[in-house]
C-alpha cells in the first residue's frame, strides 16, 4: 500500500491537514496564541512594570518640582523703518519694484539696514551690549539696565548655578567694550548668548515694511524695558552710520567757518587798529595799505558768510538723511504671560515603561532559556 494514498477512517486525507501554511502567513490560532502568551507574560510580570514604571514617573516628579521653570513675560513692539538716505533714483525704484516681483537684484544689497541684513544687524551684539549699558528708570530708581537684567534673568540661578564669582557679580558702570576685565568679558558673553535666545526680529508679512522686535523673558518690567530701550538704540546706531559722511562735512565746514571767522576778526581789528592811527594819511603807501586791509576784510566776510550757508545747508541734509522710527505698535501692559509646562513626570513614565518591558523581554528570554535546559 502506498502511504502517500492514506486516509484516516473518516476517509479525510490526513496531508491535508497536515501540510505548514506558507512562512509568510500567519495564522489566526497562532495570533490567539500568541495574546494569550502575552497575557501570562503580563500576568507574571505586572507587578515589576507597575514598579519600574512609578520609579520612572516618580523622578521625572522630582526633577520637575526641582527645576521650576518661571513663567516667561513675552513683549513686542512693531515698527517701521522709513525716511533717510539721498532720496530715490532711477536704478533705485527700478530695483525695489524688480525685488517686489522676486526678480534677483546679482547681488545683496550692502546696505546693513536693508532687508535680512537689518534682522542679524538687529540681534549683533555690539548692538545688545549698548542697550545693555544704558541706564533707565525702573521702578523709579535709576539703573544700569544690565545689572537689572543680572538680578531679573534667572541668568544667576540658571548658567551661573554653579559659579559664586559670577552670581555675586554686577557692572560697576557703563562701560564700552575695550575697558572691560576679563570677568566682565565672561559675563557679558553669557548674557548675550542668552539673550540672543531670548529676542527675535521678524517681518510679519513679506510685502509689507514693517517689522516686530520680539522678547520673551522672566520679568515683566525687564521685558518691557529691554525691549523699548534696545529700539531706540538702533535708532541712533542707525542716524549715526547713516548720516556718518554727511556729518563729517558738517564738521568740516563748521571747522571751515570757524577758522575763517578768526582771521576775519584779526584782519579787522588791525584796520580797525591802522585807521585809528592813521585818521588824517596822506601817503600813499599808508593809502595801500587801509585798501588791502580793506579787501582783505570785504574778501574773508564773503567766505565766512558762504561757509555758514554751506553749514546751514548741510545740516538740513543731515536732518533730511536721517531715519525715521515710526512705532506701530509699542509694548502693552500687561504683558503676555507664558507658563511653561513641566514634562519631566511624563518623560519619566514613559522611559520608566520601556525600562520594564526590556527588562520583562530579558526575564522572560532568561526563562524560557531554562526551561529548554
């Protein structure tokens, strides 16, 4: 008898039943098995996932109320940056409108006040530490606006946590950056590394010329304060580069004139001086000499006089060159108040849970290890 040809009695071939599915199927009892090997896995280890799991949660719970983060005061201020320069050109307009359809101008514009260059212009810092060395009136005491921002930050009890020099530190006054010490160039450096993460300048919409100086920081007042003070310190950092040739000759003719009406004045007091002892001359040399004196003085006037006008003139351009800030939209009390969070428990549950189930898959695997032994 062949014994590929058996059949049980029921007269059912026993290959058909006893033939594997294919490796890349799965069977619904398997998948039954399989959950119900799950559960008693579960069941044997529950009580190690609840622990591993709470450990979890209970150091993110500690972490989280030892690390209290304040909330954080956000402030904004939407200006527009208009008026200055020497007045429109041809090639000027042309650009504007090729830039206004996205046409490529060949290259950047050099000028630092324009477009991206006047958002990293706005956050450099030779810009943050000026502001920072102002002095303002907060809270109706006059203050060196970066001690404020030492003792209101956080910055002591965050980056200098560890450093008892640095939280004990203050400016002593206003300074500019070439008569800082050596502790003072380590303190400035950390504020404005924190600073820059704190303060953001944008252009809400694309089409439109104004722009939003934004910061977020611990203190209301510090927010507010920091933030207008730092606008007005682009405004005159930007009136005094702009305007920097103009008022070179401005000074230029001032010293011109200046000059001029010194000797203007000594020529007339040695006529003054030549008439006076001379008042009845006959000679004709003393004659020459009143007239060249004369000339002298009619000739020095003139340039006097047309040095001043050059002067007054110059000064009207200085005046027409020079930026206009228009605030848009200043800080408002009170200010947006930003509370952050904590999520030191829920990343500790979270690992404490994958913690315990690699732990299960090693006892498990450790266990069935044995069992085939």
């Amino acid at each position: 008898m062949n014994p590929t040809n058996a059949t049980n009695p029921n007269g059912v071939n026993n290959l058909a039943t006893a033939r594997a599915l294919p490796p890349d199927q799965i069977s619904p009892k398997s998948v039954v098995l399989r959950l119900f090997q799950l559960k008693n896995v579960a069941r044997r280890n529950w009580k190690l996932l609840l622990i591993l799991t709470a450990i979890g949660g209970t150091i993110g719970f500690i972490y989280d109320f030892t690390h209290k983060k304040k909330p954080v005061y956000n402030a904004a201020i939407t200006f527009n940056l208009g008026g200055g320069g020497n007045g429109g050109n041809a090639f000027g307009e042309l650009s504007q409108l090729a830039g206004a359809f996205g046409l490529s101008q060949g290259a950047p514009d050099a000028n630092i006040f324009v477009g991206d260059n006047f958002l990293i212009y706005a956050k450099s810092r030779p810009v943050v530490e000026k502001t920072l060395m102002k002095r303002d009136t907060i809270n109706g005491k006059d203050t060196l606006l970066v001690n404020y921002y030492i003792k209101h930050s956080g910055i002591r009890d965050e980056e200098w946590e560890e450093s008892d020099t640095l939280r004990s530190f203050y400016f002593t006054r206003s300074k500019k950056p070439s008569e800082y010490t050596k502790l003072e160039q380590v303190a400035m450096s950390d504020i404005y590394t924190r600073i820059k993460s704190e303060m953001s300048v944008t252009q809400p919409e694309r089409k439109s010329s104004f722009m939003e100086l934004r910061c977020g920081m611990q203190d209301e007042m510090l927010a507010a304060t920091f933030l207008t003070t730092h606008l007005e310190t682009i405004e005159e950092d930007y009136r005094r580069k702009q305007t920097k040739k103009t008022r070179e000759m401005y000074d230029l003719l001032n010293s011109r004139a200046d000059s001029i009406a010194r000797v203007l004045t000594g020529t007339e007091n040695r006529l003054a001086r030549f008439m006076d002892q001379n008042q009845q001359v006959v000679v004709a040399q003393g004659r020459v000499t009143e007239t060249k004196l004369t000339r002298n003085s009619t000739f020095l006037s003139t340039l006097y006089y047309q040095a001043l006008q050059s002067a007054d003139n110059m000064r009207l351009s200085l005046i027409r060159e020079a930026p206009l800030f228009t605030i848009i939209e200043p800080v408002a009390f009170p200010l947006y108040k930003e509370i952050i969070t904590p999520v030191g428990m829920q990343a500790g549950i979270a690992l404490g849970l994958v913690l315990s189930l690699i732990v299960v898959f090693l006892r498990e695997t450790f266990r069935s290890v044995m069992q085939e032994d």
